[in-house]
C-alpha cells in the first residue's frame, strides 16, 4: 500500500485510542480552545511531559529494594531539574511582564 501525498514514508508518530472521563475531556477542550491547537497535539505534549516523571518512578522503584540511597537520589535530582526549569520559565515571564510594563518601578507598586 502506498502512502498519501505529503505523508512521511515510515511511521514518525505513532496513533493511539485514549478514552478520557467527562471531566478530563471537558479540560483538553479548554486547554485546545484556549491555545488554539488541535486536542491531540495537546494530548501528545502532555504525554512527552508526563512520560520522563514516570520513568524515573519506575527506575527509582527498581532501585529502591537493592540500593535505597540511590533510588532517593534518582528521586531527588529529577525534582531539583524540574524546580530549576520551573523557576527558569517563572524568570522569563517576569522579564517579559517588566518589559511590557516599561521596566522596574521604583517604590510600592499601586
């Protein structure tokens, strides 16, 4: 069977079949509407972003019968990266509010 114009020839992305719950559905929709990207390209990111966590659990819970210390250090630094890349976003939301709002003020803000 050959594939359609402007497909990739071997699979890139893979399909699955999700079933959600009501209330989960009714956020997708929200999240999709709000940033004007298809569900499934949200479901897709949620997944990548979700996936290293779980890994790292599972790894951690390998670990954690033969050699306790490490699975807690497995644990520790993924959390410390995540907090680090948190607080990296959360810096440059802060420059880009003060540049929209024309630089620091001084004293109490209003």
């Amino acid at each position: 069977m050959k594939a359609g114009p402007g497909r990739p020839k071997g699979p890139k992305r893979r399909r699955v079949q999700v079933t959600l719950s009501e209330e989960t559905w009714k956020q997708v929709e929200h999240v999709a509407d709000q940033l004007q990207q298809p569900k499934a390209a949200i479901l897709a990111e949620l997944i990548d972003a979700a996936l290293p966590a779980m890994n790292v659990t599972i790894e951690a819970l390998k670990l954690a019968q033969e050699f306790p210390r490490e699975a807690q250090r497995l644990v520790t630094n993924y959390g410390a990266e995540a907090v680090m890349k948190l607080q990296q976003q959360q810096l440059e939301l802060d420059a880009a509010v003060t540049k929209k709002q024309g630089g620091a003020r001084r004293g109490r803000a209003p």
